[in-house]
C-alpha cells in the first residue's frame, strides 16, 4: 500500500505541491497514528517504533515522512507526559483516526533563528477578554499548508513576559504563508514561513506557561525521542540511494566491459563501505531508540545526540559514495539518486544541528 507514497515522491518534488494524496495513503496504513496513547485509544507506539516508521517513509518519501514526524512526535510525547489541556487532546486523538490531523510546532524565527540556540521569541500572545491573541511570524513550519494545529511558542504581553507554547487551530482566520518554502532538498515538505495576524485561541489553549528564563529554553539534550527518530528517516533516504545504485551497477555493462559493473571490484568496494555506514548507523539508532523506550538509565541524552550526528554523518557520506561512482547519471535531473542526494543534504539541518551537539557531548564528557 505505501508502496504508492514512492511512486507519487518525483511529482511532488517536481512541483512542491503538499503531499496529501502520500499522507492519506500514510493515515490509511495507520501510520500517523501509530503513537496515540493507550488511553485515547491508540497503539502507545514508542521511539522504536517512531524510528521504524520514519525509516520507511524516508525510503518512500522523506517530505512525507518529516510531516509525518512532527505528528507522531506530538502524540508520542502526550502520551509519555500528557500537557495538553485534556479535553482538547482527546478530541484531537478522535478525528486523527477518521482523518489525517496534523500538528506541528511553530518555533524558529526570522531574528532569532532556531531556539536550540536560546532567546526570547518575539511572537506575542496578548492577553483578550476571554483567551489570547497570537501574532509573529514563524519560519520553517514543515507541512504548514496542511496543518490542523499549530503548536506556536510565543511571550506573553504581560508586565513580566512568560513564555509557552499556544495551541492554534490551522483553519484560524489570520493565518498567512508569508514565505514560499524553495529549497534544495524536501521540496515537499512545504516549510514555509507563516505569520500570525493576531490570531484568536481560547485562554486554556495554552501549554507550558512559565516565565521566562534558563527552564524555558529548548533542552538540546531532552529531545532524544525526536533526534533519534529524524536520524532514522534520513538513513532511509540514504538506503533508497543505496537501492538505486543496487540496480544501477547490475544493469549497467559497458561495452568495452562486456558485463554489468557491479562485478568490478570498484563498484564491490564502494557497496561494501555505503552498507557498512548504513548497518552501523542503523545499529546506532534502532539500539538507542530501544533503549529509551525502556527508560535505561545508562543511555544518556548526549548517547543520543551522538547517534544523531553520526548518523547523518554516515547517511550524507553514502549518498556522496554513490552519486560520486555514477557520475553524470547520479546527478541527472529525473533520475532517483539525483533527488536522494539532495534530500540528504537536509538531515544536519535540523535542531539541534551538529555544534550544539558535540558541544552538549563534550561539555559532559569533560564534567567531573
């Protein structure tokens, strides 16, 4: 069945056109849900299972798969910490089983950049007579067009400012696509910029109220459950590559060759180096991803980040491996490998990116 998420993949790079036909297919095979608590009904799918999830659709479709991250991340965190205002979750957790819903957070800012990296948000809730009203600007807000709730981190515009995260509904008026996402790789995706026009919520929609300070910044090494799952959909960009480039070097013979380049010991060596980067960030993650869902508590946080990093170090460096053996072909537009290559470029994008975690790594390791 998802088999037609990567029939559909080349069309919906080609146009970056939102990708609803692959996430109903996604919803229908039960995979937006997968994580839904016990107690709403759901499956209590954990990391592991996030990992496995996103490792398929990265195959399939890594736009696909990221918009799909943003949902199974929300609904795997209610589940383990439930901050939703209760009754609000619940409904949600009932229309994602007859329909694909879907939630992202709105963080990262044009001024501020990424809050991995700490600061003041300068999109404000003021307060109204009977909830708030939300206005800024948020760049990067994977499958924004698409979206039922906006999770949106913003200050509040009162005398001693708190920050939280506002739940907003994404059929809200005032909210506006303000910056066309274009970018190299998940084209897909459709991360645009979207701004808030004082958008109207209730006053309990609300989460994490807190004033701000060190305890409100984003925990760069408390998103274990997100870094490790987004390793994984990466790696399964670099194993569609890796298939690509399979079939590729068995049905290429030149003709000064006379047999399929696979044969050659070039082609052998380069396949033996992308399978070993692969099966060992493989390891990497589906071990940690195991051992949080089992809350060891000898697999650390900075365990974690350093999955992540080499993961994507070893995802990046495969892909390289095999569009550098193809050549031209690797790089023609139209041909899978070419897309490949420029999804993977995405994986060290994403917060925390690779500084601030080998930072937080090496900050412990050199903790008496």
């Amino acid at each position: 069945m998802t088999e037609r998420i990567a029939d559909l993949a080349a069309e919906y790079d080609r146009s970056a056109a939102f990708p609803a036909e692959s996430l109903r297919i996604a919803h229908e095979a039960g995979l937006l849900t997968a994580t839904v608590g016990e107690r709403y009904g759901g499956r209590g799918g954990g990391v592991e299972d996030t990992a496995r999830i996103l490792h398929a659709l990265g195959r399939l479709d890594p736009s696909v798969a990221l918009i799909a991250a943003m949902t199974l991340t929300t609904h795997a965190r209610q589940a383990a910490v439930p901050h939703w205002p209760e009754e609000l979750y619940a409904r949600v957790a009932k229309e994602s089983f007859a329909r694909p819903v879907l939630v992202n957070h709105a963080r990262v800012e044009p001024e501020l950049g990424s809050p991995a990296r700490g600061g003041l948000p300068a999109t404000r809730a003021r307060r109204t007579s009977d909830g708030w009203a939300v206005s800024g600007t948020k760049r990067f807000v994977t499958g924004a067009e698409g979206l039922d709730w906006f999770l949106v981190w913003a200050h509040t515009d009162e005398d001693e400012p708190r920050v939280g995260t506002f739940l907003v509904p994404g059929d809200s008026p005032g909210i506006e696509v303000t910056g066309r996402w274009d970018q190299l790789g998940l084209r897909a995706s459709g991360s645009h910029d979207v701004t808030f026009h004082a958008v109207e919520i209730p006053y309990e929609h609300v989460m994490g109220l807190a004033p701000h300070g060190p305890a409100a910044e984003q925990d760069n090494r408390a998103g274990a459950a997100l870094h490790v799952p987004l390793a994984a959909l990466y790696l399964g960009v670099a194993r569609a590559a890796q298939a690509f480039f399979h079939a590729f070097a068995g049905e290429r013979v030149p003709a000064n060759l006379g047999h399929p380049v696979a044969r050659t010991e070039r082609f052998r060596r380069a396949a033996g180096e992308i399978e070993v980067l692969l099966a060992s960030a493989e390891q990497l993650v589906f071990d940690g991803a195991a051992k949080l869902d089992a809350a060891d508590p000898s697999y650390s946080p900075e365990q974690a980040l350093g999955a992540r990093v080499l993961a994507d170090r070893h995802g990046v460096r495969a892909v390289e491996l095999a569009v550098r053996l193809l050549g031209n072909p690797g790089l023609a537009r139209g041909n899978p490998l070419e897309r490949h290559f420029r999804d993977i470029q995405c994986a060290p994008v994403h917060a925390p990116q690779e500084d601030i975690s080998l930072l937080a790594i090496g900050t412990k390791a050199l903790t008496p």
